[in-house]
C-alpha cells in the first residue's frame, strides 16, 4: 500500500484500490464502509455470502473484509472461495468478528484470514492493521494460499 502511494505521488496518476465489504448488519456496514472509504479504497459492499462470493468472481480486491455470521452461510464459504480464487488469492482479507476467542483466531488465520479484527474497532485500529498486512508481499501471500491444506 505503501509503494502504490509513492507511486501515485511520483506519476500524479490515481490508483484506484477496491475493497469488499462482506456484512449484513447495516449499522456496522456503514461504519466500516466509511473506515475503508476513509483510507483511499472505492468501497463494494455484499450483505451475504452468496452476493460477496460472486463478486470476487468477478473482481479484483486489494482488501477484503469478512463478518462470519452471515444470513445465508457462515463466512467461512466466503473466505475458501477467495483463496481459491485465481483473482483474488493474494488479496488481504481481515475478518472481522464480535464473537472469536483465541483458538478461533489461530483457526481462521490458518484457513486464509490475514488479520482478525474485533468488532467493533476504530479507523485507527483498522488502518494499522491494514499497513501491517500490506508489509508482507502479494507473491508471498499468493504463495502461501496455493500451499494450504483444503479447508
């Protein structure tokens, strides 16, 4: 993230950066669509799994975040169809989650996740999160999903 800013100065092009938003509670998706918005991201948002898992079909994210309950399936189906995903594998996906104890967190950053982030959480929180996510290289995160274990 780092580098695409430096080069957005150094070419004084804009480089669009796409997140997803996978959350069906309105209130928290509002807050955390302004978070990311706030941090330079055009911002797509999927209320279920079945709407999120057919846009990362179809597009490329920078970022994705992750509620897990879900009205139609847990997040789960979510996160396997992105590190399955030619597309999107090496895209930083964060769950975001109210209700994980710490063996849930070892248990979702070993099937894809790259961060686990409390809800609710602040812009600050969220932010360094992201910059400390964006310090280990695309190739590496690619990688990394190509050589896990099937969930």
């Amino acid at each position: 993230m780092v580098l695409q800013e430096e080069q957005q100065l150094e070419t004084g092009l804009s480089i669009i950066r796409r997140a997803l938003l996978v959350e069906d509670n309105v209130a928290c998706e509002r807050v955390m669509s302004c978070y990311v918005s706030d941090l330079g991201y055009q911002v797509d948002c999927a209320g279920n799994a079945t709407t999120a898992i057919q846009k990362i079909s179809s597009k490329i994210y920078e970022l994705i975040v992750l509620d897990l309950r879900l009205p139609d399936r847990y997040g789960t189906d979510v996160l396997q169809a992105v590190r399955q995903s030619a597309r999107n594998l090496d895209t930083i996906l964060l769950i975001w989650s109210a209700h994980l104890n710490k063996k849930d967190h070892e248990e979702y950053l070993a099937r894809g996740a790259d961060s686990i982030l409390p809800k609710p959480c602040t812009a600050a929180y969220l932010k360094k999160v992201i910059k400390k996510c964006s310090e280990t290289p695309k190739y590496q995160r690619k990688f990394r999903w190509t050589e896990a274990p099937p969930l």
